[in-house]
C-alpha cells in the first residue's frame, strides 16, 4: 500500500480522498493556490504546499509544480480527483516518469478514450452498442453530406476531442451540413486545438445513464449498476441518481455486462465510468468512457456501501478487487443534488461570496461532501459546487421526502445557492414520476416566489 498521497485537487474532492487515504492510513499532501489557504483540504491533510497563484494554469494545472510539490514532500502516489488534470495522458505519463504512481489509468489508455471517434469504434469492434453513424472521423463538410444523406436526418456531428456537448451540432437536413459542419470543427478546433468531426444518428431526448466500474490488475472488472444522470443544464449536471428510475435488473444486468466489456476491451484499470444514451425503447448506446472518478460517485457508494475512492487506490496498489462487490446487492435508492454557488432565479450567475452563516443537515441516511464553512470565502476563480447532499433511502420515493427535508434543513448565508431550484424539483410531478429524460430542464419552470 501506499505510503503517502499528494491530492492533485481542491474542494470537496480533495477532501473526499484526504478522508478515504485517513480511513487506509496512508499519509497525504494537499497543494494549493494562494486562493485555498484557507481551504478545508489543506488543513485536514497532513502537510500542504502552495504551488502558485489563483489561476489554475499556475496551479492546480500546473504540472511542474506539482511534481516538485511530491517530490519535497516524499509522496509515492499522486490522486487527481475530477477536472484539472484527472483525464491528462501527459500528467499520468509525467508521473510515472517521476517515479509516482498515478491514481488513474495509463497514458495510453487515456488518450485512447479522449479520442471520441477511436475509442466508439474500439468499442464498436468490441461489440458495444455503439449510436449508428459513420466509422470514424470525417473528411470533410461533403463527406458529412454523403454520410447524412445516406443514413438518413436529423443527424449529429459530434467533436472527436469533445465531450460536454462543445463542436456539437444538431443537423435537421442537407441544406444546413456545411455551415454545421464549418462551425463544429471551428469550436472544437479553438477549444481542444483538434477539428476532427464525426457524425452519428441523432437520437431524440435520450436519458444519459452511466456505469459504474472497477477494475483490478488481476483481470476481475465488474460494474456496480448504473446512475441516472439525465438533470442536466448545459450539459452540467445538477442531480443524479442510483439506481435509474427507469432500469431494472434485466436491463441493468445488460447494460452492465456492456459496461465491464467496454472496460476489459481496453485492459482498464481502476474506477471507471462507461456513459450510455439510452432512448425510449430502452436501447443503450455508448457514449464515452470516464477515466477518472467522477463527482457523482456517492450515489453508487450509498446504493452498493463501498468506498469507491478507497477501492481506487486499492486497484493501484494492486490489490483484488473484494469478492463482496462482485456480487454486490442494491441497496434501496439515491440521489444527489449539486450544491452550487449560483443564483437560480439569474440564469446561473456564479455568485461567489463569503459564506456567513453554514448549517447542514443530518440524520439517517443522509451525506454532505463539502470543503465550505462558516466564514469560508468562496474563490472565483474555479468552479462554483460548494458541496452535495446525497440522501439514501428504502425507495426513490422515500428518498425525495428525505431530500426534501434534508434541502430545508440547509442554511448557506452569504452566496445565493441552488438549493431553492432542487427544492422546486423535488416537488415536481414529472420528476416525482420518474418520468423525465435530459430534456427536462429545458422546460422546467422555476419560480422563486413558490
Ligand atoms: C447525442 C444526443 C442525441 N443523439 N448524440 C450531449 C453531450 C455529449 N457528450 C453527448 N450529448 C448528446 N449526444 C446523439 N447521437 C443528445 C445529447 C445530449 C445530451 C446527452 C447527455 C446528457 C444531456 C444531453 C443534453 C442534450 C443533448
């Protein structure tokens, strides 16, 4: 096992896995921007390094700095979390360059899932259901005309270095191809410094379920079900839950069996996520494989009662995946909210501020994951989760009376927050039904005054 851990990361992930190195007593190393001294990751690590100035390309994105800060501190493995530098096949390879075990997956795997048209046909030549399209990368705006023409509109051009929907484009027929097209590889090009466009099937307000999965160096992958992810604002999301309202077991067992396939047909190791759309029909295709832990994993820990951080590092240091998980049994329902600092009733604005006044709630079944505090200045520099509330229940009915209740136990003065819209949603019909698919909040009405 491991020694020491440097936590490349701030917020409530950075706690989240200074906890779970406490939990197998291994020692850790916070780092830090002059933004985060006073931060809650820093002060319950163990010892803490400030590597640069507020803006994360002189921090936490800074790779040279954060390999010193392992290197003066005696660090033998380094964790990412999520963002930053968690899906850097540069970052991993530094590290091991470095002599520190990267809690993520090689390199090469990496890069080989970041490339969204390699890593769909990997996994249609595996024998994944795959959204029907062309194979591969496009040549161009005509090449994307052909291939429309032939399968038929409304059809998607996707970016092969995307991913949360940038160079995306919807394309109801011929006439709008080229100019689709043009602008899609220009974003892509100007955000990921790569224009490569693939197209595929567009399929109508799907629901977006992922899977959860571990693997171990000893070839045992296995899945721990699925989280509904389909509340989402511009491709943010903002609730999630385990299991899917609408996947049973005959369906999760399928779809799980998809996911541990996808996993094995690349040799990956550690916590993964495989992202399905799935539309009305229940037919699942894959999406994009997550190589890092994601900010959703509670829901899967309080249905399945693992620690999904804690099994992450155990897969590094090469230890078995235990025999309990592998037959693992749900365990009634959960759900998350995303507690942001941002004003609902003002499309969103981050609202950074000081925080005056911090109460969470409590009681059976009910988790809090957050770095904030009485007092606490929340940075602008990054992004705006000051934490998330995850409940856990007999059912998903239960476990919405339990959000409800939980949601009105909270007290954040200071920044306006997102407690009052999930407040909303846990009150909605539709919602409630389990009736939803990601279109959902394009026509969810909120209104501050109910
Ligand atoms: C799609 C789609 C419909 N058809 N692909 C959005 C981000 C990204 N990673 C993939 N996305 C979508 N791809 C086809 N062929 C609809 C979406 C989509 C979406 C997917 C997951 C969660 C929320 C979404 C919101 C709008 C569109």
């Amino acid at each position: 096992m491991f020694n020491k851990i440097l936590i490349a990361n701030r917020g409530e992930i950075g706690l989240r896995i200074i906890r779970a190195c406490h939990e197998l007593g291994i020692k850790t190393v916070a780092v830090y921007s002059t933004a985060d001294e006073l931060s809650l990751h820093v002060k319950f690590a163990d010892e803490a390094v400030c590597i640069g100035p507020p803006p994360s390309t002189e921090s936490y994105l800074n790779i040279p700095r954060i390999i010193a800060a392992g290197e003066i501190t005696n660090a033998d493995a380094i964790h990412p979390g999520y963002g930053f530098l968690s899906e850097s096949a540069q970052f991993s390879k530094i590290c091991a360059e470095n002599n520190f075990t990267f809690l993520g997956p090689a390199p090469g795997i990496i890069s080989a899932m970041g490339n969204k048209a390699q890593a769909k046909e990997t996994m249609k030549t595996a024998g994944v259901p795959v959204v029907p399209g062309g194979d591969g990368v496009l040549s161009g705006f005509e090449d994307a005309r052909e291939k429309a023409d032939e399968m038929g509109y409304p059809v998607m051009l996707k970016a092969s270095a995307g991913g949360g929907g940038r160079g995306m484009r919807l394309v109801q027929d011929g006439t709008e191809v080229e100019s689709a097209y043009k602008s899609a590889s220009q974003e892509a090009l100007t955000a990921f410094g790569n224009g490569d466009i693939y197209i595929e099937k567009f399929i109508k307000n799907p629901r977006h379920i992922e899977v959860q999965i571990l693997a171990d160096v000893h070839g045992n992958t296995i899945h721990l079900g699925e989280r509904e992810c389909s509340i989402q604002r511009r491709h943010q999301k903002l609730i999630e839950e385990s299991p899917s309202p609408i996947v049973d077991e005959a369906v999760r067992d399928k779809i799980g069996t998809a996911a541990v396939h996808a996993a094995k047909t690349v040799g990956y190791v550690g916590a993964g996520t495989i992202e399905f759309l799935m539309d009305k029909q229940k037919n699942f295709y894959f999406m994009e494989m997550n190589t890092r832990i994601q900010v959703e994993h509670p829901v899967t820990e309080m249905v399945t009662g693992t620690d999904l951080i804690k099994q992450q590092i155990r897969m590094y240091a090469r230890l078995k995946c235990p025999k309990y998980l592998q037959d693992f049994k749900l365990r009634g329902h959960s759900i998350e909210c995303r507690i942001n600092a941002e004003d609902p009733a003002n499309n969103f604005t981050p609202f950074p501020a000081k925080i005056t006044s911090f109460h969470m709630p409590g009681g059976k079944g009910v988790r809090v994951d957050s770095h904030a505090y009485a007092g606490y200045q929340i940075p602008s520099q990054y992004d705006s989760m000051i934490g998330k509330l995850i409940v856990r229940a007999k059912n998903r009915d239960r476990a919405i009376i339990r959000m409800q209740h939980a949601l009105e136990e909270t007290i954040i003065e200071g920044p306006k927050t997102t407690i009052p819209y999930h407040q909303a949603i846990m009150g909605n019909e539709k919602f409630k039904s389990g009736d939803f698919d990601t279109s959902f909040l394009e026509t969810f009405i909120y209104n501050p005054m109910d």
